[in-house]
C-alpha cells in the first residue's frame, strides 16, 4: 500500500513525531510505499538540526534524517509553516536576506501542493496530530 | 489527476493555536486541486464559523470572512455538528451565512452550511477518501 504520512505536531513537546516515526518505520518493514511525509503546523520543527536533546533522550530529528537516507524518502516541510516559526533551507534564508539556515539533511522545504499530491496519489493519508 | 473526496476535519477553536488559521491555508490550496472538498465543524471547532468575531483585544488577525469566500472556490459542502452547537449553547443562527453560487441554477445562491447529527456527521466520515483533522 502507498501511504503519505503527516506530521501536525513537533518534537518533544507531543508524541504525534514519535508516533508517526514508529508508524514510518513499520509501514516500511512491512513493505509498504511511503510517497512522502509532509510536515505541518509545528510540525516543521522535526526539520531542525540545531536540537540538541539530554544525552539519555532520543534525538527525533537525527531520526527522521536517517531514516530519510536509508530510505531515500521524500520529506517535506511546509513553506508557509517554516517561514512562520524560523524553519530555513539556504536558498530560502537568502532569498529572505537571512544570516542562517537550519534545516537538517533528508528535509526540504516545499508548498502545501506537496500534501494535497501525496494524498491524491497515495492509498492513505495517515495524520499524526493532536 | 484522479478526483477524491478531501474532508477537513475543524475541531478546535479559530484563536488561542494556530489550526484553524493554518487549517484553512491548506483548504485554499486544496481548492486549485479540482478535488471534491468537504469540511466539518465539531467540537470547539463550530466557534471558527460564529458570527461576529472581533479579536481586537487579542492581537490576533480576524480571518473569519475568509471563510465566506470558500463558495467562490466551489467549496460548498460544509457540515456542522448539531450536538456541538447544542453542547456550546448555540443555533445555525449564531453561524455566519456561508453561501455558494449554483452556475447551474441561474446562479441561485444557496447556503453551503448542512446541520447534522453526530450520527450522520460519521457517515458523512466514513465516505471520504482523506481526512486532514485539525
């Protein structure tokens, strides 16, 4: 089965990351398609590389991004969402005359066309959430 | 591209988080899709259709009259909640007037809001293709 998976909520603060990471990995063991993630509402913040969790905790982002490349996932971040809470590719923070960026390997910033597609094009959208 | 039926699913309150707000860009994109959208309105969620909101005290951007402008993208099937109204001690005439232009009939206006029961609103559920809930 295809599957496009959302993500509403962002780390730490909510388990719908955990939950939709656990979810990923095993529609995947299972053979399953992921056509994309799409990252939402604080969402976006499981795209950041500058988190730096307690050692003894996990690291959610570093998660995702791994999973990204071992897979080779398509893992969106909402544009309109990262503008409003900092979340930066380079060639966005540039084109906004920003000094930094911050988006780690494996996410890339994308419109909201990008859900609507994946639902279109995928047998189910599973929304991780509050 | 094939055609599905998209419901929004709006539970909470328009202010105080972010969802309705972010909920209603991602239905404004939706509408360049040409797929067959649907919203409902539950819980706390009936608050973002109220007449009359004003946030002046609050900060916030008042984007309510957004919502009157989903019939000109021919999104007209909307669908509240009786037993949320009823729980929140309010009536259809408490909702703005969400209406839609029917080409078809001369261009009758003709409103986009339908009432139903929690029972009906889950077969109203159960015959999507996608759920987005906010």
């Amino acid at each position: 089965m295809i599957f496009t998976v959302m993500v509403n909520e962002g780390p730490y603060q909510h388990q719908s990351s955990d939950s939709a990471l656990a979810f990923t990995r095993a529609a995947l063991a299972e053979g399953h398609t992921i056509f994309r993630v799409f990252f939402y509402n604080d969402g976006v913040n499981n795209g950041t590389r500058l988190a730096v969790p307690p050692k003894d905790d996990r690291e959610l982002q570093k998660e995702w991004s791994a999973l990204a490349k071992e897979h080779d996932l398509d893992m969106v971040i909402c544009i309109a969402a990262a503008q409003r809470r900092g979340l930066m590719d380079a060639s966005e923070a540039e084109r906004q005359g920003l000094d930094a960026n911050n988006i780690i390997d494996g996410f890339h910033i994308s419109g909201l066309g990008q859900l609507i597609e994946g639902s279109i094009q995928s047998d189910r959208t599973v929304v991780f959430g509050d | 591209m094939a055609t599905k039926k998209f419901m929004y699913v709006n539970r909470k309150a328009p202010y105080g988080t972010v969802y309705a707000l972010e909920a209603l860009e991602v239905v404004l994109i939706a509408a360049a899709f040409e797929q067959d959208i649907s919203l409902a309105f539950i819980d706390d969620g009936v608050y973002q259709i109220a007449k009359g909101q004003n946030t002046d005290g609050i900060g916030m951007k008042n984007f309510s009259a957004t919502y009157k402008a989903l019939g000109d993208y021919d999104i007209n099937k909307i669908f509240v909640e009786k037993e949320s109204l009823d729980e929140r001690g309010m009536t259809a005439d408490d909702l703005m007037d969400l209406v839609w232009e029917d080409e078809d009939d001369d261009w009758a206006e003709k409103p986009s809001i339908k009432i139903v029961s929690r029972a009906e609103m889950a077969d109203v559920l159960a015959d999507q293709d996608v759920h987005y809930s906010f």
